[in-house]
C-alpha cells in the first residue's frame, strides 16, 4: 500500500535525509515524501540535498520556505551571499539552472483533499480559510512561474505590511502572503505579524500569541508546518503539526509516516 510520509526543514541535511528514507524502506515508485520548506542552507549539503530532492521529484510534494526564496533571489542577483560556500557550491554548479528552474515552480501550499492534509512552510494565518490560503498560494507561484519573478525577489525582503488586507495590491501583496507563509510565528490579536521573535512558545509579550493558539478555519484538514525549530516538534494540537527539530542546530531531522503518526529521527 502507498505511504506518505512528511520530513521537516533539511536545510542541506542530505544524510539524516537519506538514513530515514532507508529506515522506512522509502519507495519511490509507489510513495510519496512532503517536505516542509527550507530544503537549503546553513547545513553541509545543500547541492546535494537538492540534487537528491530532484531525483524523486515525481515522488515528492514541496513546498517553498524563506531559505529556498532566499537561494532564487540570491541565484538571480538580486542579494549578495555572505560568505556562504554552499549557496554558492548550488549557484555554480552545472545544473543550477535545472534546479533553480524546478525549485521556483514550487507553491507555497501543499493540499491533498482525499487525505485532507495540508502542508506549508511557517503555517496559515486564522484569518485565512483552507480555499483562500490555496488562492493566495497560486498568487505567488503564478508570478514566480513568470518572468515577473525576479521583482517578486526584489520586493520580497522586509517586515511589513504587519498585517493582511484583502485591499492590498500588487508586490505588497505578495510580500505579506510570503511572510504569512514562510516567516510566521507570533501574532497579535488582529493577525499583525511580529518577525523579530523567534523564541519557543512564549514571546514574552502578553499581546503575542503563537498563530496556532487563534482559532482556525482548517475544519477537518490536518496541517503540517515546519520553519520553527525552537519548538522542536513538541506542542499539543490536534490538528496541526510541527516538524522542524532543529537538525542545523544540533537537533534531529524528523521524518514522520502520515498514516501511522510514527516518527523516525536522525542526527547529522
């Protein structure tokens, strides 16, 4: 029977990557991986990790975090690298364009509706539905499908606007969907945005909550997120799930088998 399983940030992680899809006996012909988001940088590998990724392609859902936009908008000229090898090792590399290419066709939100599972890099907003947030997604992946998307790299850099409007238009607009979907981790009662705090679960800010402590619209979808390493996976919630382990800060690389809810860690 086909399984479907869900791995959190690798961030250039390769090995842990390869070690849990040989611990579950991963068959690409007949299973399928969801990735989280910030699939590179900061580990040891991220050509690798790509390449790897690239491969099984028809056998993966991904979405894109802020590290992978990041690697765009450095590949396309439009922020330095500071002193970063392994960026660069993917940007000169023979198959960059390939990989490049591929990577930027990726959407920000995952969504399969016979397993009402859904997947994105740092979560959705409350005030966003499952049908706006798989709209506002296609918002984005249609500009970066297009040969729009290098201004979208251009425009996509800073911290506001703080909070969504259905009135916004234009680049504005695409930035603060990004940051909902790619940055997020506390809000403020109205939705507002806080980017600076990237602690555990308590901001320390009694107006600060993390977005999954807000009522939801996700019915009776489950959804899957990564990007917030300081929870290291360890929240109770019935339906939304946190995958980042922190495996670039000393932690695990989680991988956990959708059908099951078993989970399977490795270290680099």
């Amino acid at each position: 029977m086909p399984r479907t399983f869900a791995v959190g940030d690798i961030q250039g992680c390769l090995d842990p990557l390869v070690r849990l899809l040989d611990r579950v006996n991963f068959d690409e012909s007949k299973d399928t991986l969801w990735c989280a988001g910030d699939l590179v940088n900061r580990g040891p590998d991220s050509l690798g990790t790509l390449e790897f990724l690239y491969s099984i392609r028809n056998s993966i859902k991904v979405v894109l975090g802020n590290h992978d936009l990041h690697l765009l908008a450095v590949a396309h000229g439009e922020k330095k690298i500071k002193h970063d090898n392994d960026l660069s090792r993917i940007i000169e590399s023979e198959n960059a364009s390939q990989l490049l290419n591929w990577l930027r066709k990726q959407p920000l939100l995952q969504w399969d509706k016979d397993k009402k599972l859904a997947m994105c890099h740092a979560g959705i907003p409350p005030m966003w539905d499952l049908k706006t947030a798989k709209a506002l997604s296609k918002e984005v992946q249609l500009v970066l499908k297009s040969s729009r998307h290098i201004y979208l790299y251009r425009a996509m850099y800073g911290n506001t606007p703080e909070l969504w409007s259905d009135d916004l238009k234009g680049m504005e607009r695409l930035k603060v969907i990004i940051n909902y979907f790619t940055r997020m981790r506390f809000l403020g009662p109205n939705g507002e945005l806080d980017l600076e705090n990237k602690s555990g679960i308590e901001s320390g800010k009694s107006d600060l909550q993390p977005w999954f402590h807000y009522p939801h619209k996700l019915k009776k979808n489950r959804l899957l997120f990564g990007h917030w390493a300081a929870l290291e996976g360890m929240f109770d919630h019935p339906q939304i799930t946190g995958l980042d382990t922190g495996c670039v800060w000393g932690g695990p690389l989680t991988l956990e088998h959708i059908e099951t809810g078993k989970r399977y860690t490795a270290k680099l």
